[in-house]
C-alpha cells in the first residue's frame, strides 16, 4: 500500500517538475530534491544571466504552487478511497550552486551541492504543511515575472545551522489555493 501511494505521488510531483523545466535530483523517502537552470547555455553577459535566473526561480515557484494543488487532488482521492491523506512542504532558495557528477569512484550522482542547496533544505523544513516557503532573492524574481502576490508579508524564522533570517515569504495553503497556475504550452519557452 505505502509503496502504490509513493510511486502516485512522486510520479504526479515529478511530472510536475519537468513541466516547467526543473531537474529531478534525488528522491529521500517522500522527499523530492530538485534544481532549476542546470542546463542552460551561458552568456550574453549579467543581464541575460539575471533573466535566466528570473525565469527559473518563477518557474520553480510555479512548479511549487501545481505541486500543492495537485497534492490537494491526490488527498481528496486518497479520503474518498479511506486513505490517510498526505501534506508536504516547499521550501526555494535562489542561489549559485556547484552542479555535477559528484561522488567518488564506487557510486556518484548528478546532484547539486552548497549553501544554498542546504538553505532551501532549511526552508522546506520550516515551511507550513501545504504551503511554501520563499527566499527573499526567489521572491523578489518570482513577483518580477507576475507569478505571486507582491504584498507577501516577510517572516523570520531561526534555519537549523543557518541562523535568523527576517526575510522569508511564507505561502500559506490558503494562498496557494487562490493563486491561478497554468503550465506552459508544450514546446513554448514562458516569456521572460
């Protein structure tokens, strides 16, 4: 039974994840670790590179906000079928990362590393059951590209090996209910 419920919720996550770009790093029992922008080409200097890293922590929020909608779906089917229903948290973080086959000579993976990495790890932890919790760089960007509210009101929270941090943008379950998300077009590129 657990197994089925898994294999439903982190196909219906991951699916979501490739929708809008991001790259599946690793599952951690019901946990899913992912980045955005790993592969995309350089250049064309630090305005190109701050429109890159727009679009993708807007696209990593996207992907954030249809993971808890679709959650909501799957917890409604779930009760309907006497199932116990499942609550996640988010947590995204903006930041330069080290991406890479990394590992040693008896097992490697495709992952990401750093400070920020373990940042978001913090943020996720911290967030609300249902809900997401945003850096303030990711909110900045995301608000930028019209994809969440521009009057977030900015939290603190102590991040385990971290310390205080004042400007954090909770998402309640509330919130994301109310926000309209739709996926980009196949094929299409969301302007940026």
């Amino acid at each position: 039974e657990i197994q089925r419920l898994l294999r439903e919720y982190l196909t219906a996550m991951t699916e979501i994840l490739r929708t809008y770009g991001g790259t599946l790093d690793k599952y951690m029992g019901d946990g899913i670790m992912a980045f955005f922008g790993d592969a995309e080409p350089e250049g064309g200097g630090d305005a190109a590179e701050e429109e890159r890293v727009e679009h993708h922590a807007a696209n990593a929020v996207l992907a954030g906000l249809t993971m808890q909608k679709k959650m909501t779906e799957l917890n409604a089917r779930w009760q309907s079928q006497g199932r116990e229903q499942h609550l996640i948290r988010i947590g995204i973080n903006t930041g330069a990362v080290t991406v890479g086959n990394l590992g040693t000579e008896h097992l490697w993976d495709y992952t990401a590393v750093g400070s920020e990495v373990n940042k978001a790890q913090r943020l996720e932890s911290t967030a609300e059951p249902g809900g997401l919790l945003l850096a303030r760089r990711t909110y900045a960007l995301a608000r930028r590209e019209g994809v969440i509210p521009y009057d977030l009101t900015p939290k603190s929270a102590t991040l385990k090996g971290i310390g205080e941090e004042s400007d954090l943008y909770p998402v309640s379950s509330d919130l994301v209910a109310q926000i309209s998300v739709s996926p980009p077009a196949p094929g299409a590129e969301r302007k940026i």
